[in-house]
C-alpha cells in the first residue's frame, strides 16, 4: 500500500516531468548597467567605496545576466568574482585587458555559454579603432551565445556602449549593430543591451526600435523606477533622460521591466541606474 507522503512525492515527481517534457519556459533577469570606471577623482564614489554596494544590488534583484559598460579590468574581475557568475568581453583598448569592457556576466549554473565574440564600433570593427566621428574613445561590443540550461533554450545577447561625443558614430553605429546581429544571429532570438547615450526620440534608438522592441514599452506589467537612466552619482538628479536599454527580438516576452534606484548610505553605487527586464522565452 502506498501511503500519503509516497503519493505526494509521486505527484510532485510526475508534475515536474510534464514541466520538464512540455518545454514549458523559465524567466530571467537580464539588465544593462554602466559602472563607471574607476577614477581615483571620484573620492567617496570611486569604485572601492562602491563595487560591494554594485555586488549585493546584482544579488538580492537576482540578475541572471548583467552587460555592463565602461568597467576597467579591476572591476570586471572584481564581479567576475562573485560565486557562481562567469563573464565574456574583452577590453576596448587592446582586444584583451586594456581600457573599459562592454562585459556580459551571467550565473553559470543557470547559462552555458556556447560561443562569443567582439566587435569595435567603427569603420573597421575587426580591430581596436574609433569610428566616424568619435573623438577620444574606441568602442567596442561584445556578443555571446548562451544555452539556458534549464530549458535548453539558445539566444543570444549583445552588449555595446556607444559613443558619447559623436552625433555620427552613435547613429553608424546603431546600423553596425543590427548588421552584425543579422550576421552572427541569422534569425535567432536576439537581447541587444546597452548604454547608447541616446534619448528615445534620437534616430539611432528609433532605428533599433523598428528592428527590436524597447523592453520598456514591451513589459506587460507597468514600468517600475524612473524614466530615466543617468544620474550622476546625485541623489537630487531629476533622472528625465533614458540613455540605457534593453531591446528584444522576437521569441521573448517581456514580463517586467525597471530602473533599479537603489542607494547605500544615501550614495548611488553608479553614475547610471541599471535597467533591468523580466523575460520568459516562447517555445519556437
């Protein structure tokens, strides 16, 4: 005779293995976040007073895969060190350590990552180099391919920061970015996440917009947080100017979207809010 507790455990095992034979989607948390790099100018905001404020915000909103812009390599292996989290991107500068990363973090034990690559914001994106434009700075994005292991899901999530000088190279380099989407992606489920120091009603946001929806105005739930993204490491910032995004391709729906105003000890652990979305995958 089976008793109670066999049959409950029998029932749990069966549920989980209709879940799991069904193919039925598990969400996650993907975000974009600028760090700022470290300057040693910043005093109270330079990266040591804040990377583990940077830590716990990533741990306790539960990211799953975090691109962030701007972090020099002391910061990248600094949240490459958290338990469990993995990362792709290399720097801007040299194509290895050198200059600030447009990193893509993710919690290994949930992701895989399959395969990976970067490409600079320019005229020639094979090699390190400033575009159009641009007056002080190469800029790079990285791109990964990952298998969620939990469904076996694949998609892939690009991650740039573009220009914040040139009017040119912001909108060059939003057409690079969608070329090398087609390129590398084909017609895959795509995440293009970023910094793109650029207001929605800019060309080059529009010009992603036609392309990908905005997980802002895609979330089924109300946007959470602010409008807007940067705030300059001041409490008081009227934060009316959206510069950061999540853009999402067909296949996802958005369940949630925020900007993440969290403060510690009435500081900003960044000079930019990350901006974060909830996303279930649907079965192709």
């Amino acid at each position: 005779m089976i008793g109670p507790r066999l049959m409950a455990c029998l029932a749990t095992g069966l549920i989980m293995s209709a879940c799991a034979s069904s193919g039925g989607s598990a969400a996650f948390n993907v975000a974009t976040w600028n760090l700022r790099l470290n300057l040693a100018q910043d005093g109270p905001d330079a990266w040591p007073h804040r990377k583990e404020a940077v830590k716990a915000l990533i741990r306790f909103h539960e990211f799953d895969i975090v691109g962030t812009q701007e972090g020099l390599i002391d910061q990248v292996e600094d949240l490459e060190s958290m338990p469990g989290w993995a990362r792709v991107g290399v720097g801007r500068d040299d194509g290895a350590r050198a200059g600030e990363h447009a990193a893509i973090f993710y919690r290994s034990a949930r992701f895989a990552i399959e395969t990976h690559g970067d490409f600079w914001l320019s005229q020639t994106p094979d090699i390190p180099s400033i575009g159009w434009d641009g007056r002080c700075c190469r800029r790079i994005a990285s791109w990964a391919r990952f298998a969620d292991r939990s469904t076996g899901h694949r998609f892939f999530v690009f991650n740039a920061h573009f220009d914040h000088e040139g009017v040119q190279a912001r909108l060059e380099s939003a057409r690079l970015m969608l070329r090398k989407i087609a390129e590398i992606a084909g017609t895959q489920p795509v995440l293009c996440i970023g910094d793109f120091n650029s207001t929605p009603e800019t060309p080059q946001i529009r010009l992603l917009s036609a392309s990908l929806r905005d997980a802002r105005d895609a979330t089924q739930a109300p946007p959470y947080g602010p409008a807007g993204t940067f705030n300059g490491f001041k409490l008081d910032a009227p934060m009316a100017e959206r510069i950061d995004y999540v853009f999402v391709g067909p296949g996802f729906r958005v369940l949630k979207y925020g900007v993440l105003s969290d403060s510690f000890g009435a500081r900003y652990p960044s000079d930019h809010h990350p901006v974060v979305a909830r996303l279930i995958m649907e079965d192709r």
